[in-house]
C-alpha cells in the first residue's frame, strides 16, 4: 500500500480487516463494537476504491437450489406428444420437448 493513511482512516481499515476476518456479518460486527454500520460500508467501499482493499469477490454459484412441495408444481403433458410443460407458481413455464427419466433425475438434483 503506497497511500499513507490518516489515523482515522487506519482505525477504520483495521475495523474492516477485523469484521472480514471475523466470519460475523457487518451488521454484527458493527453492533459488536458499536459502529455505524453505514458509515462501515462506506469506508469499505472508499477503500475498495482507492484499491487499498480488494473488492468482495462474487459468489462463484451460478444456480440456487429450490425446492419446492409437488403441490406446488403443475405439470401439462399432450396425450399424442412426449412434451412436457411446467408452470411454477411464480408463472414461469418450462417448455420440454420430452420428460426422460434423465432429465427428470436432473431437474430435481438441481
């Protein structure tokens, strides 16, 4: 770190380094020590910025799991085709041209 900082700003650097390697939230480690919690993020984010600080790093899962109760799930299926349609309650609809047991055994390990 070339920048020399300020006592305030080490004060608040050392609390965010210590909140970090707590495993607490934010929000608890700053009602631990009696912190303003905004005031928290934001010295984070100026650290961040001036690149004293390296950014959080994104969550590397790309799908969550859901599940859901089997009552919760209508399933279509044409009596002359293999397609099958699902509509979740939120009205999103997934469209399968067939149901095999594989994909089956894939959608729900989801």
């Amino acid at each position: 770190m070339s920048e020399i900082l300020t006592p305030k700003q080490a004060q608040w650097l050392d609390h965010i380094q210590a909140a970090q390697a707590s495993g607490l939230s934010f929000k608890d480690y700053a009602k631990q020590h009696k912190l303003d919690l905004k005031a928290l993020y934001n010295w984070k984010s100026t650290f961040v910025g001036k690149g004293i600080i390296s950014p959080p790093t994104p969550n590397k899962k790309s799908f969550v799991k859901v599940k859901m109760p089997s009552s919760a799930v209508a399933t279509t299926q044409a009596a002359s085709s293999k397609a099958v349609t699902v509509t979740l309650p939120s009205g999103v609809m997934l469209e399968l041209p067939e149901l095999t047991p594989e994909t089956l055994r894939l959608l729900c390990s989801v």
